[in-house]
C-alpha cells in the first residue's frame, strides 16, 4: 500500500518503527520481566543518544544503498506477495543471521557489534546501543542480499517492517512466552540468552527468525531456561554506554596483547 499510494517509505518505517518502540514500552511497565532492567534516569539519557546518532547516521549511510536497492529490486512481483513475501523473509533472515554471527567470530567485527552487548540489561531503550558502522553492515547485507535476487521493492519493505518490529521486540524486558513458537520466531527468551554472559548458552543470532539458530547448532533455549547475567564477559574489553567518543573510535584503536579477540570474547 506505501508504495502504490506512493508514500515515502522511509517515513512509513520511521512512524512505524515509533509505534512499535511506544507499544512495547508500555508493555514493560505493565509486564516487565526484570524491574532491575527499566532504564534508570541517565540512561534513558544515552539511550536516547544513541539511538538518535544510529538512525541519523544510519539513515545518512544507507542512501547509497537505497538506491541500489531501487535499481536492482523489480517495481512490481514476479510471483504473488503472498509467496513472495515469505521468501524474501526468509533469505533476508539468513543473510542477518550470517553477519551477526560473523560479528560475534571475527575479531574486527566483535569490535563493531560488542558496543551493542555493552549493557548489562536488555530493554527496548538500549536496542538502539549500536556502533553506526556495525547498523549499516546488517541492514544492508539484508537489503543488497534481496535486491540482487531480484525481489520487488514491496517485498524488501515488506521485510524492512518485520525485521524493525522483532528487532526491538527481542529486546523488550517483557515476560512474554510464545511457546512451541520459540522454534520458527525469534523471542525475548532466545534473546536474553544471546546477551548472557555465559557463552555457552549465548547463541541465538537470529533476530528475527530461529530456524537458522536450530539448523546451524547456535540454539540454545528451553522452556524455563534464562540466563543469570547479560553483558559482556568482559566488560573491560570496551568502553562503557556513556563514553560515546570512545566507543566510536573503539574499533581501530589497537587492542591491548591481553585484550579478549571476538572468539574469546562473545561467541559460542
């Protein structure tokens, strides 16, 4: 419908993207999962930073790539969207899974992706804690995955919409159970375990579906199974939230001889 009624998507998904964070919010307050995990007064304060800085920046760096993605995604379906859809979902499922992954396995990735694994609670607020760089890899390995295959430009906003809506609702500090449901969704309950600090249960990287996580050997939920701390194994090995300049620039800083490399530092 954006499209054919030749709405600019970008503002869709902004007002989009705004509803959903406003909703699960909501929902943490009425049913949190952790109390100690509602941001505190000074991080609502970062948060807010960051998430400015990220979609900013984000939207600034992903102009090139929009407008590849135009020129490569067909203007109107080959194949109906009710088909076309589900597989563009599921494509762009496993190129994410591929890259966040890869940000947990390569030393110089970690560098980018361990910002966002910097806070020692999971909630709605601090999705946003990104490195920019690390946001512009993910969201255009999907995109550009989609576009050279051909899927039409419904289809990759279509997707664009669901990967927003389970991106900030696998973070939500929310005690919600979806059951049998764990195994084709990503959850809240498969994401805490992403972000735990115990690495052999810190799988997970599918953020939106868990099918790849299930094929590939990094799913590690169960039902009751929760993880008794989130962070970094090392919090040492970056800056904190607060110091924005420093994490920035965290990345081509050289590491330490003692500094943990990705391997020893957050995967599984």
């Amino acid at each position: 419908m954006t499209l054919r009624r030749h709405l600019d998507p970008g503002q869709v998904g902004s007002l989009f993207m705004i509803g959903v964070i406003a909703y699960l919010a909501v929902l943490e307050r009425v049913i949190p999962y952790e109390r100690g995990w509602h941001p505190v007064r000074g991080e609502w304060g970062w948060y807010g930073l960051y998430f400015l800085l990220t979609v900013i920046t984000g939207a600034l760096a992903q102009l090139p790539v929009m407008a590849l993605v135009g020129a490569l995604s067909l203007p109107t379906p080959r194949i109906a969207l009710w088909a076309e859809i589900p597989s563009a979902l599921l494509l762009g499922s496993l190129a994410g899974y591929v890259v966040h992954r890869l940000g947990h396995t390569r030393p110089l990735l970690w560098r980018l992706h361990g910002v966002h694994h910097v806070p020692e609670k999971v909630n709605v607020a601090n999705n946003g804690v990104n490195h920019v760089f690390d946001v512009l890899l993910a969201q255009g390995a999907v995109q550009f995955s989609l576009a050279m295959l051909g899927f039409s430009q419904e289809s990759v906003f279509a997707v664009g919409l669901f990967v927003i809506a389970q991106g900030y609702f696998v973070h939500a500090n929310v005690d919600v159970r979806i059951g049998p449901l764990n195994y084709v969704l990503a959850s809240p309950e498969q994401h805490r375990l992403h972000h735990s600090t115990d690495l052999s249960e810190a799988g997970h990287y599918g953020s939106d579906l868990s099918i790849w996580d299930l094929m590939f050997g990094s799913f590690t939920w169960h039902p009751g199974r929760a993880p008794v701390a989130v962070g970094l194994r090392d919090p040492s090995s970056f800056p904190g939230t607060g110091a924005v300049v420093a994490t920035f620039v965290h990345p081509w800083r050289r590491p330490s001889p003692a500094a943990p490399t990705e391997s020893g530092g957050q995967s599984v």
